[in-house]
C-alpha cells in the first residue's frame, strides 16, 4: 500500500511540476536511509588560480528557504577549477581535465573525494563537456563561451549534451528576437559593428548569417579598442546608413557599447532622430545603459533610438551586479537549491544512500523559476531554456526606459484585424514580437507623473522651508504657508511635470534616523517615506548609505558638506599692547643687557683721571642710546668706543624690530582664540559641542573609529550617553551657540551654516567641508517616477535654476557685510584703548619726576628751612670768575666735583 501511495503520489508531482507550479515535497518525504545526511560538492569554473567570478553572486543566492533541504543536506562544499592551470584545457584539451579535477578535489575538499562533484557551474567549454558527460556530472552553462579563453562556443555547437543545463536561453534565438524586430520595422541594411578577435564575436557573426538568411544586408567592420571608432562612425555617415547595430559579447572585457556611444555622441548622431541603433550584450548586463551611467552620458538627451533586448523589465530587474556573470551565477544557485527541494520529493531518490547524480541530472531540468535573475526560467528534455520572454526596450530619452514590445518562442500568435485598438501581436512563426501600444504611455504624460496630490514631507531647516511672514491682517493657508530654496524647487519640478501636492511637516521635525529601541522602525522624513504616508521627502536631507538601504533618492539636488559653526571672535583691548611684540623673555633679556652695559662702562672708567662714566652719567648714556636719544657723555678710551659700537649695532637691530613688530601688531584686530578646525575642537576642552539629533552628521560621529578627532569629537557630544549635545534641529543649535556663556560649536550641514553666517551676523562658519555628500528628494524604492525626476532635475541644472535658486536664498538674503568686516580685519583705527598703555606708561614717568622734585625740594627745605631760598654768588676776584655762594657742607650729591665739566 505504501507503495502505492508514493507511486501516485510522484505521479501528481510530476503533473504539477509539468505546469510550472512549484509545491512542497511529500509529507512522507525523507532524507537518506542511512542516518547522514546527503553530501554535495559545487565545482565553480574560474579563468585562473584564484576566486571565480561567479563565487561572490552564486554564494549570495544560494541560501535556502526550504528547512527540509537544511535537514537533508550538509553544508555544500565549493571546488575552486582553474580552467587555465589545474584542468589546464587551453593546452591539453581533455586530457588532463580528469586529472585536475582529482587534484582540486585532494586540495579543497579532500574529506568528500569519495563523493565526488555533484555539479559543475560555470560558462561553456566543449572539452569539459565531453568529459563530465563521461563522469555523468550535470553541467549548469552560465555563458556560451568560456572566460578569456575558449574552445567553442556553444552559439556554433549543435551537438546535444545529455548532461548540460543552459541558464541563458540558445543565442540563436537570442538572434532571432533581432532579426524578427529588423523585419517588423522593415529595415533592409545596417552597419555591424563587433569585436576583431573572432572568439569574442561568434554571437555577432550569427546574428550577421540569420540577417542574411532574412534579406538584410549587415555591413560589419571590426573594432581594435586602441583605434576607437571614429573612422567606422565616419564611413557610417558617408554610407548614409541610419541603422547601427552595436555586438558586443564581451562587453565586461571590452567595454564596446560604451565607446560607441561616446564617439557617436561627438558626432552628433544620439541627437539626430533619424539614427537607430541596436545594442546586443546576449547577458543584458548593457552596463552602458543602467540608469546612473544614461545620466552621466546625456543619454536623457538622446533623439535618436538605443534598442536592446532584456531578459526581464527594468522595473523588476535585479540589483547588485558588478558584472555580467552575476545574472548565470544567480540562477545556477537557485536552480540547484530548487533541484535539491525538488530531489526529495522524487520516491526514487529513497532507494540512494548517497545523492544520485543521474536522479539529480534530471530534477535539474524539471526546475521551473517564475522570477530568475534572467525571467522566467523552464527548461525541456534536453536542459534548454523554453517559454522564456525578452523585452525589448528604447532607452534615453525622457523616459530612459521605453518598453516597446515583447518577444517570445512558441507561443500561441494572434493577428487582429481591421481596427483593433488591443495590442498587436505581429507573427514570425514559430516566434512572436508583441508590440505595446503606444498610447498607453502618451494619456499618462498629458496628466503628469501623479493621479492624484501627492504628500511632500519636509523639514523645517532655514533657508530650505520657512514660515512666510504674512502682512498684517493676511493669513497664508496651504502650501502658501512656506517659502524657501525646496519651495521654490518643489513649485517648479510640479509646474513642469505637471501634479499637485501638499506640503507636511515632518513628525517632530526629523530628517530621520532608526529609532533606538530598533533598527527597523525609521523616524522623521524617512520614516514617512518608508511607510509610504508620503510620496517624497525633501529638503535639507543628505543621501546617505544607511537610508538608501531602506529607501530611494533622487539623484543629488546641491552638493554640501559638514563644518563647525561657531560665535564671531570678539576683538580683545589691551592697554599694553605696545609691549606685545617681544615676549617677556625678550623685554627682560634687553634691560638686561642695557643695565649689563652700564657696568661695563662704569668699570671701564673706574681709575680715569678724566674719568667721564659715573653710575648717573652711565645709566643716562645707555639708555638714551637705547631709546634713540643719545647723549651729553662721549667715551674716549678705545675700549669704550668699541663697546659702544657694539652696543649701538644692538640697539639699531632691537629697535628696528620693535618697529616693524608693533606695526604689525597695531594694525590688525587683537581677536579672541578662534576654532578653525576639526582638530582643534577636539583638543578645546572648555568648548561645548552640539550637532542635531539622528541626522547624518550624528551617524558620521557616532560611527567614527576609535582614538579619532570625530570619535573624541562624539564623546563630547554623547557625554557618557546623556546626549548633552544632540538638538533637534539646526535652528536650535544655532541659538545654543550664540547664547552660550561658555565657548560653544555647532557641527552641521555647511549649506545651513553659511546661511546662518550671512544671516545672523554673530556667528561664523569655519573649516573645511568634510563628509562631502548631496542633497537629494527621498522616495520609497521602485518609484515608478523617479527617472523623470531625475531628468528634470538635470535640467534645471542644465538651466541655471538651481544655481538662480541658491543665490536667491543664500547671496540675496545677506544681512551681514562680511567685506566690511574683512577690510576692517585688515587695517584698524587707532583708537584710545589700543594706545592707553602709551599714555599709561607718559604719565607714570610724569609722576615718577614730579615726586622726586617734590622730595628733593623737601629735603633742601629741609636743610635751608626755605624752599626758595634765594642763592647767593660771589665774584672771585683772583679769577675773575663768580661761584655760587655755598656753605661748606654743601656738596654735588651727583655728578662731578666742583670746577669739573662733562664734555659733550
């Protein structure tokens, strides 16, 4: 009975599995008999010693969902085959492929040499097909030709491998499509252009015979990548020939498509209607024309047709794939997992211990995948792909993809007649090309991009969105409510894409950050673009990697960066600012030397007969010649004549100094310590830090690595986790740091820093711009939109909008006149405070004298008992001269004895 049961039901597995409906595997489906599980080992092809290109992407896809194959299955071993050195097929064929298949299977996984490989994954050589074939080891094709080398190609090959499955579908019919589309259009001629290495080229040159076989005539030339393809371009004009096809099989290896299009471009041709081109990358990898690269190029701009054949629509298409390997290698590891699900399900499989390879070989070709990485995959007795369907799309242009028609291989042809107003279906038998109908598209361009009005979330944030300021006794209502740069933006990409919205605050006026109890529910603009209350999001919000991971942008609006915003340094007063130019060292080294002088004059005079250098007339003498002064004392020895050119040398240089020095110094503002720089932030302990609350620049500090200036930077910010730093939005750091009493910084967007600095004439902006990213409009992924945004975008670009816009808000709206300020940086007024030391230091010597007048005359007072007593002379009659009329206690307290006179 038990028997029975499982004939029929792998009778109904079979059925179902015939109509491509996948289903589970039978409720009594069990692993082997034996209590281990099943054993599988991957042989993954690669050009040369080293990682395959397919490994990364045939990793990624290869996790299962099925817990009975993890049940079932151990971990699959991944076999690394060298096709250059180890199977060594470029210079011995066959023959030493068994061999290094043993050797790579001793090396890497040597615990399973007894199982052996149960698949081999990779592009397409004949020689290795021949011998898996022998060893009956299924051989999943992911290209029709091998790496950089091949023997050949499967595009020529009619032989019928048993044990191959092919992920792309037969590049003849590839062709077809083509061909099919050349007939449609009625086209009788075109040019071909195709690589000039004729391994690289089979796919064209089939393309050439099936054009041929169809009464088109295909005129090819073949390209060497040095020579460009300027002289083809050239004869193509000359020819009068309207019809481009561009072949490139290999376009990961020769990047063909794109020169191409560069040379045809300086040639006018992608703005000229008339010229069409066909492009044909048989893995529709067409790197040329992902979106990014059509932006880049001006391809937006293009007149003229850029035809090519997809596997699946854009809108679907997978992402991630650096190059054309990823698509084969994507739906190998998803037709082997399947296979696996699909393995136990089989009753036969029951009666192996281990995996059967021939079981397996035949689960392959019964796996049917509604969604691969190339369309729908199905595949007949022989393992080639059936049922599949190619979209054909014109790309540039406004819409950048146009999807124009369909093609597929028997099926069912329909033909309407007379005027029929469903799409037509065009008969090549046994093919069909299923156009689209165009006006599909032209009724949804005449009502614009939205049905109905659509949300734009925004951010509070000057000069972006603003309240407008209504006249007394007007109150705005709506969208009039606001203005700014984004406003202003918003009202012109709407005028001319042509949809109605209604502008909404952001909740709790957020940009948006994941929330911090989970990384899964996102606040602020992304949270209401990721929930979809929203259509855009837009404003000041910069395009970082952690929201593009949950969201879309927009291709960048204005370019910006991160810098400190900080309070204008204020000018310091020092009323002995004329000794700022020598350092205190300095003033003390020259009283020093002057008063060092004194004593060596002093000590040089010492026993002079005529001595002239007394204490008094010393110190008078040096520093008079210091202060520029001179004076009445002359020294005569030859000693103290070379000591005083000596000095004198010294005194030029110090003054000379002095002057230029405190010209410097008083003809430029005395500010307060500045913050110029990120380092120095880091390093001024008393400088308060603030930055805004789950905005990028907060994830950029908070993320910096350890024992960095940002990471020192963020301490401070965070303040052992209290968030001391963190404000809600620009506006309110903005005030911290003005109102601050204590030194403060705000680190955020340099956009809405320089405006605070031309607004708010108290602050400043400083450093260089770090973190350089862009602005750009948030929406939820798969915007259907979001290529006409993008266009537009580029064209108010083109049109200087942008730029208008930028003036208008940030130059137009100054309030603060920073060229002034930079004039009066430069050259100040002397005023009372810069020279009051001067006045200070005139009228201390002024004291200094008055009191020692006064004390002098107290102490002749005191000794006359008058202040004024007259003083009486008497005439020498010997001499003839007159003297002062003297007691004898009086006496010079200073200078020289009586009858002496200095000489000058």
């Amino acid at each position: 009975m038990t028997i029975i049961m499982r004939l029929i039901i792998g009778t109904i597995f079979l059925l179902v599995r015939s109509f491509g409906t996948e289903i589970e595997p039978p409720r009594d489906s069990k692993c082997p008999q034996a209590k281990q599980r099943y054993d599988f080992v991957i042989g993954l092809l690669s050009p040369k010693a080293g990682v395959s290109p397919l490994q990364g992407t045939f990793d990624d896809y290869s996790k299962t969902t099925y817990d009975i194959v993890t049940k079932c299955y151990n971990t699959p071993y991944s076999v690394n085959l060298d096709v250059d050195k180890l199977l060594n097929i470029p210079e011995n064929g066959w023959t030493h492929i068994k061999d290094g298949i043993d050797e790579a299977m001793s090396n890497q996984a040597n615990a399973k040499r007894d199982v052996g490989l149960s698949v081999v994954v990779g592009p397409f050589y004949q020689n290795l097909a021949m011998v898996l074939e022998e060893l009956k080891i299924p051989y999943i094709v992911t290209d029709y030709m091998g790496f950089d080398w091949s023997d050949i190609s499967r595009v020529d090959s009619t032989v019928q491998w048993k044990n191959i499955i092919e992920v792309r579908p037969p590049m003849p019919e590839f062709n077809s499509a083509i061909v099919d589309f050349f007939v449609f259009k009625g086209w009788e001629s075109a040019v071909m252009i195709m690589p000039e290495n004729p391994k690289d080229n089979q796919e064209c040159q089939n393309l050439a015979r099936q054009m041929v076989e169809n009464n088109i005539s295909p005129i090819s030339y073949t390209l060497r990548m040095r020579d460009g393809a300027a002289e083809v371009l050239r004869n193509v004009q000359l020819l009068e020939q309207k019809k481009i096809v561009i072949c490139s099989p290999r376009d990961d290896k020769y990047n063909l498509i794109q020169m191409v299009l560069d040379e045809a471009s300086l040639f006018q041709m992608l703005a000229d209607e008339s010229y069409s081109f066909f492009i044909l990358d048989p893995t529709t990898h067409l790197k040329a024309l992902t979106e990014i690269n059509m932006y880049r190029n001006g391809l937006f701009a293009a007149k003229c047709d850029l035809f090519a054949y997809r596997y699946k629509d854009t809108q679907k298409d997978y992402k991630g794939f650096a190059t054309g390997y990823g698509f084969g290698a994507a739906d190998a590891a998803k037709i082997i997992t399947d296979a696996k699900y699909y393995y136990l399900g089989r009753h036969e499989s029951q009666k192996y211990e281990k995996l059967s390879k021939e079981l397996f070989l035949k689960v392959l070709k019964e796996v049917v995948i509604a969604d691969g990485a190339t369309g729908y995959i199905r595949f007949n007795e022989n393992g080639t792909r059936v049922n599949y369907t190619l979209s054909l799309y014109n790309h540039g242009g406004v819409k950048l993809y146009n999807k124009i028609a369909t093609w597929s291989k028997n099926v069912a042809v329909y033909e309407p007649g007379g005027n029929s107003t469903v799409n037509r279906t065009i008969s090549t038998k046994p093919s069909t090309l299923q156009l689209i109908k165009s006006t599909e598209t032209q009724v949804k361009e005449t009502r614009g991009i939205f049905k109905d009005i659509e949300r734009v979330v925004v951010v509070l944030e000057e000069p972006f969105v603003m309240y407008r300021e209504a006249p007394k006794g007007v109150e705005y209502q709506g969208n009039d409510r606001f203005e700014g740069f984004t406003v202003d933006l918003l009202n012109q990409i709407s005028e001319d894409l042509k949809f109605k919205y209604e502008i909404v605050l952001s909740p709790g006026n957020e940009y948006g950050g994941p929330r911090k109890d989970t990384e899964n529910e996102w606040g602020g603009i992304v949270g209401e673009v990721l929930t979809k209350n929203a259509t855009m999001g837009m404003g000041a919000i910069s395009i970082t990697s952690q929201r593009k991971s949950v969201i879309d942008f927009s291709l960048g609006v204005i370019s910006t960066g991160v810098n400190i915003l900080i309070t204008k340094p204020v000018e310091k007063f020092n009323m002995f600012q004329f000794l700022t130019p020598f350092s205190l060292e300095l003033w003390m080294a020259i009283i020093g030397s002057s008063f060092g002088i004194c004593i060596v004059y002093f000590i040089l005079d010492l026993r002079s007969k005529e001595r002239v250098f007394t204490i008094k007339s010393t110190l008078w003498f040096s520093l008079g010649t210091l202060l520029m002064k001179g004076s009445e004392t002359c020294p005569r020895r030859t000693s103290q004549r070379i000591l005083t050119i000596g000095y004198l040398f010294f005194v030029m240089i110090t003054v000379s100094t002095y002057t230029a020095n405190m010209a410097a110094f008083l003809t430029k503002r005395n500010l307060e310590e500045p913050i110029n720089s990120f380092e120095e932030l880091a390093e001024r302990d008393e400088v308060v830090i603030y930055t805004v609350d789950n905005s990028a620049t907060m994830n950029f500090l908070k993320s910096s690595a350890e024992n960095t200036i940002f990471r020192r930077i963020w301490e401070k910010i965070d303040n052992g986790g209290r968030g001391v730093g963190l404000v809600p939005n620009a506006s309110l750091g903005r005030i911290k740091v003005t109102e601050s009493k204590v030194p403060a910084a705000f680190i955020f967007d340099s956009m809405i820093n320089s405006y605070v600095e031309k607004k708010y004439c108290r602050t400043q902006s400083v450093s260089a711009p770090i973190l350089l990213q862009e602005h750009g409009i948030a929406m939820y992924n798969g915007a259907p939109f979001k290529s006409q945004l993008n266009i537009e975008l580029l064209r108010l670009k083109e049109k200087g909008f942008i730029q208008e816009l930028k003036k208008k808000w940030w130059e137009n709206t100054r309030e603060c006149d920073f060229d002034f300020d930079s004039r009066n940086s430069k050259q100040v007024s002397f005023d009372l405070e810069h020279t009051a030391g001067v006045f200070i230091v005139g009228c201390f010597g002024l004291g200094s004298a008055l009191a020692l007048f006064i004390l002098k005359k107290a102490y002749v007072f005191a000794k006359t008992d008058s202040i004024f007593q007259p003083v009486i002379r008497r005439e020498d009659t010997s001499t003839g001269s007159s003297h002062s009329s003297r007691t004898p206690e009086e006496k010079p307290v200073f200078g020289h004895a009586e009858g002496k006179q200095s000489t000058v």
